[in-house]
C-alpha cells in the first residue's frame, strides 16, 4: 500500500475531493473545544500527563481532520497514532497515580495493552455488524475492567471511568452504523463518532484530573465551569 493511495471509507465521501466530507472533516473542531476546555480546567495544576493528554487530544482533532480531508494512507496513520498514544499514556497516568505504581512497573503494565488487543480483538470481529469499528472494542472493555478493580479503592475514579466507557460504547456505535444505514440517511452517523469521543477524552481528563487531586488532597482547588 502506498502512501498516497486513495481510502474511500466512510457514507459521506462520495469522491476524492478535498471536502468530500465536510460534516466529518468540520466535526473535528470538537476535539480542539473538548481541548481547550480542559485546558483551561488544568491551567495552574501540577499535572503534566494531563497536559500532555490535552495536547494529545488535540493532536486527535488534527489528524482525524487530515484523514477526512486528504483521505489517503499518510493521513489515516496521522489519525490513528495520536489515539493509540492517548490511549497509552492515559493507561500509565492511570497505573502510576491511581493505582501509585512504580513509574517503571506503571510503565510494563502498559504495554500489556498490546497483547490484551491481541486477544479481545478476535472475539470482537466475531461480532455481525461491527466492523472496523471492532478495533475499538477493546478499549471500552479495558475502561470497564479498570473501573470494577478500582470500585472499592477510588470509587468516584471508577464511576468516572465507567461512564467514560458509556460514551465510548455510544460512539462505537455510531460508528459502525455508519455504513449500513448509508442507504436512508446519506451524510451517515461516522460524525457522532467525533462528537462523542470529544466529550469522552475531555471527560477521561477530567476523571484523572480529580483523582490526581484527590490523591494530593487539592480537590477543592479545582476551579469549575
């Protein structure tokens, strides 16, 4: 496959024109709200894997703009790296200042999420009518598994976590709708897929912000929006 190969996948691209998509292409701007907002929640905190996280979901926006404006090969790695990394560094925020692990053992249980992949996304391509979108199965079931193991030690942690993989569920969904109901409803759904993950990640954020808070006993200097 080369770079520059031509990816037509998605309802509303009906050509390889630039704005072929112009409701997925546009939808992005969530990612970059959901940023700034937390940004602005973050802003005077001691918490760089927050920022880091933020800039990240950001990164998000970006490449999935540039997937669904060039759609082409180059720009489908641009869309799926910064993902895996937010996906990646959130798991060691998560292991290193919830669970407070060691950042080395922090940083080895992390990588366990490759092979945690490599056995759940099997089970989940079994699945009629998910898709591509089973790629991402995994990641809401990992959110949920996380969520029951810190039930009883950071109960508002897991609650946050647990409604954070809702969202992420929803958006799934959407997602892989997207191309059979094409037929009745012709700009589809891949669009509530940006929407909701923006909601989602800016969510997750905020999750880890308060427990890191929490943890540090700064819960109350937390401003609100």
């Amino acid at each position: 496959m080369e770079w520059s190969e031509y990816i037509d996948g998605y309802c509303e691209r009906l050509s390889p024109a630039y704005w072929a998509e112009p409701i997925n292409a546009v939808t992005n701007l969530a990612f970059l709200i959901s940023a700034f907002i937390m940004w602005s929640r973050v802003a005077g905190q001691k918490a760089p894997l927050a920022y880091l996280l933020i800039a990240i979901l950001a990164g998000i926006g970006v490449g999935s703009f540039l997937f669904h404006t060039h759609a082409q090969v180059w720009a489908a790695v641009a869309d799926v790296t910064p993902i895996l990394m937010f996906v990646l560094v959130y798991i060691f925020a998560i292991n290193r200042d919830v669970w407070g692990l060691k950042p080395w053992l922090a940083a080895a249980l992390t990588l366990l999420f490759f092979p945690f992949v490599a056995v759940t996304l099997p089970l989940f391509q079994t699945i009629p009518g998910l898709g591509g979108s089973a790629s991402y199965a995994p990641i809401p079931l990992l959110i949920l598994i996380y969520a029951a193991l810190l039930r009883h030690r950071a109960p508002g942690t897991a609650r946050g976590l647990a409604l954070g993989a809702v969202i992420l569920i929803a958006s799934i969904t959407f997602r892989a709708l997207d191309e059979p109901l094409c037929g009745s409803f012709s700009v589809g759904t891949h669009f509530m897929w940006h929407i909701l993950n923006a909601t989602m990640l800016g969510w997750m954020i905020e999750v880890y912000l308060r427990s890191l808070l929490r943890r540090n006993g700064q819960s109350g200097n937390l401003r609100a929006t």
